[in-house]
C-alpha cells in the first residue's frame, strides 16, 4: 500500500535558529517527508560554550535520533561542585546530581558546542537545507501560507514557519511584538567567558558565594581552560538589554570590587576575555506559541533560564514533540494546539524549578547562605531537604514521549 504521507506533495517548512530547538526539529521533519530549509543569523552554528545538560525525555529524544552514543563520549562526568565560604573555606562538596536532579549513568552533560555540532552534522549532509548569514525580515501568513521576506532581499513561500531562535526570538518579535511583556526578569545578571585553568582544576566546578555576589569556575575534564561565570544580584534591569561588552566590563568591576578569595583574578580576565557572553537570567511566558501557520519552540517560546537546568533540554524535547504533531495532525492549526496541550504542563513545570535552583545556587541574603551552607554540612534531615535536586528529577521524568513513527500512518489527509 503506499504510504499516503510520502506521495503527498512534501510540505515546505521554514526553521529560524541553527542551535539545539531548530536542528532538533529540522531531523524530525525531515524523517517524517517535510521539505525543511534552516537559516541562521550567525555565520555558523555556534561552537564552544559552557557544559550543559541532556536530562530525562531529551535522552530518550537523542537516542531516537541515534546521538546517544556521541553524546556519551562527550559526558564530561563532571565530580563534585565545591562551594565555598567567603574566606575561601570549604562549606561544603556534592555530587553534581544532587542539585542538578540528574540521574547518573543516564543523564548527560557535556560541552554545548559538542550538542550543536553533533546535531548540525546529523542534518547538514542531507536533504535539509542551511543558510547562514540569514534572517527573516518580515512574515505574511494569508491562512493557506506563509510569505516569507529575508535580510538578504530574497522572498520565499511556506507551509508553515518555526521560530527556534532563542531567548531574544526575532520571529517571536515578528509574531507578538517587542520582548519586554514576555520576558520575566528573575533579579539576576550573569557574565561568561574563559579563562586559564589557573587552579589545576579537573572533572569539577567552585562556587564562591557572598549574598548577592557569586563567582563560578568549572572545569571540564582536564582541560586548560575553565568556564568562569561572574554572577550579581539586581532588583531592577542592571543595563540596557543591548549593552555593549566594554560597558559591561566595567559594571561587572565595579560590582565585584572588594570581593576576596581569586575573584580579583576573574575580574581581570574577564577585562581582557574575548569570548565575553552577557544577558540577565530572565524566562519567557507567553499565553500561546503560535499564531496561525507560525509557531514557535525552545528558548524563543519557553525559555526557563540556566537556574532551571532545563533549557537543551527542552528545547529538544519541544521540538520532538512539535515535528511529530505536524506530521501526524491533519492541519497546523491542530498540530500546534496538540503541541501545546502536551509541553506546556512539563515547560511550565521546569521553569519553576528556577526558584529553587536561585535560592540554593545564588542565595541572595547572608541568612539563605548559612541555611544552604548547613544543608551542604548535612546537619539535620531538615536542612538537608534544600537540596533541590530530588524535586528536580521528578520534573524531569514527567513526561512520557509519544511514539510518532507508530502514529503518523494517521494523518492521511492533505494540509
């Protein structure tokens, strides 16, 4: 019998965003008989980065794509998180899982630009196409299509267009409107960058914590280089969304000044870092993620921020289930309300585990930082229960992935 989905005439899609959301859906897609072009603003898919984590359903989501076993590889088994006291004394050491929620031997952490080129090299080879140095300019969706206009001057027609391109989504702007409404400021500021290994530090990460100042090192395997994070505390918006780096320099010295321990030394490095990533740990909520053949997923539509853990993988889980509802539903209409009905509970869920990672992570107050500290000495059962990392991996498990190979043959007619 033929397969009604493959003599269809294979339905056009459109994904902005070349980093973990858009690969991901662009694969599944692709697999299921969908024409996918992927563009990128960037000139590249973006290497490097700090270690990020492949939790719960999106392990279950790499192996289906059969990355698994290269995500394994680049697991960096990351031993213990130090946290330290003000005066550079130990307050406590744990096993990364026990705040993260992860769960050994199944989850995974690794590099992010180890995530992003294994998924770009699943999908550049074959029938989907990139284009780098591309964004979109403008969207007219007539109800039959979407009429596309790109930077470049080019114009192009789709069935239907996906927004995967991160927290500050130019397609979520094109959809919705400005980003301010939809981005809820969680009251911190953080800064990246690298820096040499100075410490000789190996499978491991420091946290220096006084309230309101925090300064992270994380080495991954036995590398040169640490991923080093200076973290502040603000009630309002610290400076303007698009700060240049020479004047966030300067802000992220004047915050840390007369901070003790080796943070002198990552206030310096960060001077001269060429690599420097800034924004404010925010969240996205929006009421819908889509609007008429346009949708969105990952960070642009439910960015949870970094206290939550979650964001790779959601975003690879967000995609996954977005690709199977458009190739098993019979119209885009239904495929988005399907998506949404089923990822908002699990997306909503993981953003506010955040709550419970700033409290434990970056405790804003001289009180939460003796609290988290005696739960890090294991007084009392009591105190131990701040350790965010049971409730974490409950959330993670929460969702059950469909099987969408077993449930395309559904959807035999033409959207």
């Amino acid at each position: 019998m033929t397969d009604p989905i493959a003599a269809r005439q294979r339905r056009r899609v459109l994904v902005s965003g070349a980093s973990i959301a858009g690969p991901t859906i662009a694969y599944w897609l692709d697999r299921f008989g969908f024409d996918v072009k992927v563009i990128e603003q960037a000139g590249a898919v973006r290497g490097g980065g700090s270690p990020i984590d492949v939790r719960g359903p999106a392990v279950d989501v790499a192996d289906r794509m059969g990355i698994l076993p290269g995500l394994k590889d680049a697991h960096i088994h990351a031993k213990r998180i130090t946290f330290l006291r003000p005066d550079g004394s130990v307050a406590g050491t744990i096993h990364p899982e026990e705040i993260t929620g992860g769960v050994e031997d199944h989850d995974i952490e690794l590099p992010r630009g180890d995530l992003t080129e294994l998924l770009y090299g699943l999908t550049r080879n074959g029938s989907v196409r990139y284009a780098f140095n591309e964004s979109i300019a403008a969207l007219d969706d007539d109800g039959a299509g979407v009429t596309v206009d790109f930077q470049s001057g080019a114009s192009e027609r789709y069935d239907v267009v996906i927004g995967a391109d991160g927290l500050h989504s130019n397609t979520r702007r094109l959809l919705f409107g400005p980003e301010v409404p939809f981005s809820h400021y969680l009251g911190y500021c953080y800064n990246g960058f690298t820096m040499p290994n100075f410490l000789g530090l190996s499978h491991e990460s420091l946290t220096y914590t006084t309230p309101g100042r925090y300064a992270i090192l994380s080495a991954v395997k036995d590398s040169p280089t640490l991923h080093a994070f200076l973290i502040f505390a603000s009630e309002d918006l610290p400076f303007p969304r698009h700060q240049d780096d020479a004047s966030q320099r300067r802000l992220v010295a004047e915050k840390f000044e007369g901070i003790g321990w080796e943070v002198p030394k990552l206030v310096e490095a960060i001077q001269q870092a060429d690599d420097l990533y800034f924004d404010v740990v925010s969240q996205i909520h929006l009421d819908r993620w889509s609007n008429g053949r346009v949708v969105l997923v990952g960070d642009s539509a439910f960015a949870p921020s970094f206290l939550s853990g979650q964001g790779s993988s959601l975003a690879m889980i967000g995609a996954y289930i977005l690709a199977g509802e458009l190739a098993t539903r019979n119209n885009p209409a239904d495929a988005f309300a399907a998506y949404e009905k089923l990822m908002r509970p699990y997306a909503l869920a993981n953003q506010n585990l955040a709550g419970d990672g700033g409290d434990f992570l970056l405790p804003l107050t001289q009180e939460k930082v003796d609290m988290r500290n005696k739960a890090l000495a294991g007084l009392s059962s009591s105190d131990a229960r701040a350790m965010p990392g049971e409730t974490s991996r409950e959330v993670h498990s929460s969702l059950q992935l469909p099987d969408y190979m077993g449930l395309r043959k559904a959807a035999e007619s033409m959207w």
